[in-house]
C-alpha cells in the first residue's frame, strides 16, 4: 500500500480522487481525503485571481531586476558611495546627482523601495483574496523577507560592508526572489485549475530527494559566491563546490526529464535547469578569468569584468529560483511512494 | 492563522520596521557622538613631553629609489563615469621614469629606542583634484592634522580602509570646507578610496617619528634631523612591498642609502 509521505491517512486514493481541480496546494489536497476515523475533511474552494498573479509575477521580475541592480553595486565597487542609510546624502527623497558609484548604489536603493512597497501590497492582496492559509503565510513571510533584507542593507553600509553581513544580504536576496517566483506560480492559473498528473516515485533516492539536494547545494554555492566576491573568502571553495554543484544538478535533472519525460511541470523546468546550468559554469569560468586571472590589477572594475560577474549572479538566481520550481513541482507530481506499515486487518478495507 | 492574527502581525511587523529604523539612525548618532568623545579625549591628554635632539649633532639620510628592469605599463583609467573628472588616465601605482621610482615611502622604522616627538602643529593637505588624490602616497605623525580638500566640481566620498586605525567614510561635495582628521596608530601603506570614482586610491602612512619621506618623480628622498644612532631604513612601495636596509650615522654626518625594487612576481 503506497502513500504520499507524511498523509495523516492510511487508506490509498487513486491520483484523480485526490487531485481534483480546484486544488490549490497541500492544504487543499488534504481535504480530499478521509482522516482515520473516517470522517471527511472540509474542502476549500480556490479561485484563479488574474490581476492577483500578474502582480505576483510582475514582483517576481523586478525582485529579478532588483538582483541585477545588486550585482552591479558589488561588480563597480560602489558598495559605500553613499555613506548613509536610510537617507541618502541626508535625504530621504531628494535624488543625488547620478554619476559615477553614486548611479549604482542610489538606483538599487530605488528599485529595492519598489520592491518593498510591491511585496506590502501583494501581502495584503493575498490576505484580501486568497483562501490557502498557507499561501497566506508565505505572502507574510515575503514582507518579512524584504524587511529583513531592507535592514541587512542598511547595516551593511553603516559598518562599511563587512563579509559576512553582506553575504548575508546577497543571500537573502536570492532566497526573496525564490519566494516571489513560488507566490506567482502558486498563484497561476494552471497550478489552481488544473488537475495535476500524479506518479509515484519509488526510486532510491527520490527525485524528490534529489530536488532538495540540489537546493541545497546551490544555496550553499551562493554563500560561497557571495563570500569571495565581498572580500570574506579566498575564490577557491567556490570553484571547487561548482563541481560538485553541476554533478548533483545535472544527475536531478536527467532523471527528471528521462524517468517523467511525459509530465510537462517536471519536463520543462528540468530541461531550463541544465540549460541554466551550462550557462552558468560558462559564466562563472568567464568571471573567473575577467576578475581572478587578468583583473586582478586593474586600477578600477572593467567592463568585461562587470558584465561577467553580473551576468554569473543574475543566472545563478534564475537557476536556484528554476530549482525550486521543479522541487515544487516534483513534489506535486511525483510524489514519494512508501509502504504504510498498517495492521493486516486494515489492509484490506481500501478506499480504492 | 486567521485574518485578525494576520493583520496583528503584519501591523507588529511594520511597527517592528520603524522601531528598528529608529534605532538604527540613534546608533548611528551615538556613534559619531562616542567617536567625537574618545577623540576628544586623544586631543586632551597631554602629550608625553619630546625627547629633546642636539641640533648641532643631527645627521641626514638620503638616496635614490630605483626600479630594476622593464617598467610595467601603468594601468589605464576610464573616467566616463562622471563629466566632471577629467583628470590624467593613467593608474599611479607604479610609476617609474627612466628607472627612478617613484610614490615609495621611507621612514626610521627602528632604532630610535623609546624616543618620543611632538606632534607637527601644522596640518598636511590631501587634495582631490582632477578625481585623483594629491599626493598619492603621504605620511604623517600619528596625531597630526590632515586638512582633506575637495577641489573638483562633483562629490567625492573619502574611505580609509585601515587595520589599526578607526574606519570612517564621508562624502565631500564641490566647494565645501576641508574635512580635519587625524589617525591615533602607527600604519603603513592605510589605503584610501573613494568609492563614488573607483580608480581613486591612495594610501596614508602613519608613523610615530617625524623621520619620513616619500620619493619623488627622480625617486629621490631626505631624511634630515636625525640624532646619531644605528637605524633600520624602511623603503614600502604598494605594489612591490617592502625591503629593510641598516644604516649608521654619526654625529653631522650625510649617508647615502638607495634601495632598488625588482618587478612582482605573479
């Protein structure tokens, strides 16, 4: 008797009984099902708002433009051209003249303003709108993310940019971005109205499994990227751990797309992953020779230099946000089957 | 969680925001206010009274700083950044002219046993002209006053990144007054930036002797009034690092040191 893991249920349901349309999410999946003393749990009826997830995907891409705006303040070394915060040059709303490090620092400062103000209205939006409790919390943890982030940055600038809190603030951005890309999938059209096609994975390990650990690996990347680029760490870790980033990405997603070529959520974004991923050890051996090996000398950051560390940080974000999505999704789709341990009398008396 | 706990939280939340923001500009504040404080106390203890010199037996040291072999191509600088830089394009820090040396600092770095000196009354100018720093490579007493004047018509901001000496970075518009400071610990080669114009970099040497000097474009250096003893000669260069050279003078006497620096090695 096989089971998705963690269901408080011991009897079996066949995929199209547990995921109708309409279903949302866990929560929603959970109601279709029968807890074991046999009564029903309450369904919640979700609808698919428009203007809803078009604003959690317009979120989601200036949160993208928001990374590039970052990357560009670490790639030009103007990290402290202005010297205070929140204010800028002692104003809060006052625009200084944009020239040199000054156009950097004061348009990220700008598009993250954007950001936050953007996150504050889909937070309340989602809270107006939407019935998935847990959608809800996850739009209160976005505005609690960027209120962290807003205050990562100020500190990071007030103590000069030291290592570690601006590694920090480098990773949370990207652990936004995630959360905003989530939001506007979860918000989406196909993700509330479709009926998802389920297969169980019984493989050792799970791609399941495989999706976390890719995750995991890559975020792990991130600290190490972040670490060397703000001066808290020597280039190599980073270089190594790529090695061990792409064998995990790659070994997740050639089982995604080999093992479920037929389930497209899976197939699509398994097939983008790689294609990132390829990109991405591109752009890291790029950044690596425009910055370690010959710009090590320059008596200030070069275009070539810029372009590549930049581009590496934007495609390491829409790869970790990428990496998410098919976890997501394979946790949807294909979910982990075990064997229930349930006494020999109940085995029988299956719902199916 | 239900609508009322949410909005409880998302108003606990913004609140939290402006309490930290608050707290944030007071830290600041206080900062600069402990900072302020703890040099004004460096400025009121008295100063430990100087060792006195015999003037009538003090020596000089001099010399030549040479580069031995091919000069690299000084690095090149884009100002395009901002309008109002348009200073010289070339990065300053290796410049050799016909084998001469240049921007490398030499002081007393040993010898002088627990001698103490007067701080200079007088200031020295750093100055921001054409988006470079002038001059590139300075020294000064710990203590002394540094008068750092903004000559250029855009913003600059100046951030000592230094090991010993307390960090601070503050932006200097066109036409403002000078901005006074002072560093309280011996450090050699303390790097200075400004982070609005990238190639902007010089470095701060602050010593405890008034027995310093830095070479000029023919790579030439004096160190004068300096009581008869056995010393070691420090020659820093920024790139090229440091050699030691011992030297003994005696009373009224003039030697000669001159120190020649090989390319880096990569």
């Amino acid at each position: 008797m096989y089971s998705r893991r963690g269901r408080r249920t011991n009897c079996r349901l066949p995929p199209s009984v547990r995921s109708e349309p309409n279903s949302g999410g866990p929560a929603d999946e959970a109601t279709h099902s029968r807890d074991p003393r046999g009564a029903i749990l309450k369904a919640i009826a979700t609808t698919y708002h428009r203007g809803h997830h078009r604003f959690a995907v317009v979120l989601a891409c200036w949160t993208f433009l928001l990374i590039i705006a970052g990357a560009l303040v670490t790639s030009n070394d103007a990290g402290l051209s202005v010297p205070d915060w929140p204010t800028s040059f002692g104003s809060l709303y006052k625009i200084p003249r944009l020239v040199g490090g000054v156009e950097f620092e004061h348009t990220h400062r700008m598009i993250a303003q954007g950001a936050g103000l953007l996150t504050i209205i889909l937070t309340v939006w989602t809270w107006r709108v939407e019935k998935r409790r847990w959608l809800r919390v996850l739009a209160l943890a976005a505005l609690g993310t960027v209120i962290a982030q807003g205050i990562l940055g100020g500190i990071t600038v007030l103590y000069y940019l030291p290592p570690a809190v601006s590694s920090a603030h480098a990773a949370l951005a990207q652990t936004f971005f995630c959360i905003a890309v989530a939001i506007a999938l979860f918000t989406g059209r196909k993700w509330v109205e479709e009926q998802p096609r389920v297969e169980f994975d019984s493989r050792k390990p799970s791609l399941f499994t495989l999706t976390l650990l890719s995750i995991f690996v890559l975020y792990v990347q991130l600290i190490l990227g972040a670490m060397f680029r703000h001066h808290g760490m020597s280039w190599w870790p980073h270089v190594v751990h790529a090695v061990i980033v792409a064998f995990v990405l790659a070994w997740t997603a050639v089982r995604a797309i080999t093992a479920y070529p037929h389930i497209e959520a899976v197939r699509r974004p398994a097939i983008l992953m790689l294609s990132l991923l390829i990109t991405q050890l591109c752009l890291g051996f790029t950044a690596f020779l425009t910055r370690v090996a010959w710009g090590k000398d320059a008596a200030q950051p070069e275009l070539p230099m810029v372009v590549s560390t930049v581009a590496h940080v934007a495609v390491g974000a829409l790869l970790l946000a990428t990496t998410v999505i098919l976890a997501i999704e394979v946790w949807r789709h294909v979910p982990v089957a075990f064997e229930e341990r349930v006494p020999q009398t109940q085995r029988n008396a299956t719902a199916a | 969680m239900n609508k009322k706990t949410g909005w409880t939280v998302m108003t606990a939340g913004t609140l939290a925001l402006c309490g930290l923001l608050v707290l944030a500009g007071c830290n600041k504040k206080e900062n600069t206010e402990q900072s302020n404080n703890s040099m004004a106390e460096q400025q009121a203890q008295p100063a430990p009274a100087a060792t006195p010199i015999d003037p009538a037996t003090v020596a000089t040291v001099s010399g030549t700083v040479k580069f031995d072999g091919t000069a690299p191509k000084p690095s090149k600088i884009d100002m395009s950044q901002d309008p109002a830089c348009k200073g010289g394009n070339e990065a300053e820090n290796i410049v050799v002219d016909g084998g001469d040396l240049a921007n490398v600092f030499v002081y007393v770095k040993d010898g002088l046993g627990s001698r103490t000196f007067d701080v200079p009354k007088d200031a020295v100018t750093l100055d921001q002209q054409g988006c470079k720093y002038h001059p590139h490579v300075l020294g000064v007493m710990a203590g002394q006053t540094v008068d750092i004047k903004n000559d250029d018509q855009t913003t600059h901001n100046i951030h000592p990144t230094p090991k010993d000496n307390r960090e601070w970075n503050e932006s200097q518009p066109p036409s403002s007054p000078a901005i006074e400071k002072n560093f309280a610990r011996e450090e050699i080669m303390l790097p200075v930036k400004c982070n609005q114009h990238p190639w902007m970099k010089m470095y701060i040497n602050v010593v405890k002797n008034p027995f310093y000097a830095v070479t000029d474009k023919s790579g030439k250096y004096e160190i004068k009034g300096l009581p008869p003893g056995e010393y070691t000669i420090a020659f820093v260069q920024e790139k090229l690092g440091e050699q030691d050279q011992k030297v003994s003078v005696a009373a009224k006497e003039s030697k000669t040191v001159d120190a020649s620096f090989k390319p880096a090695a990569d």
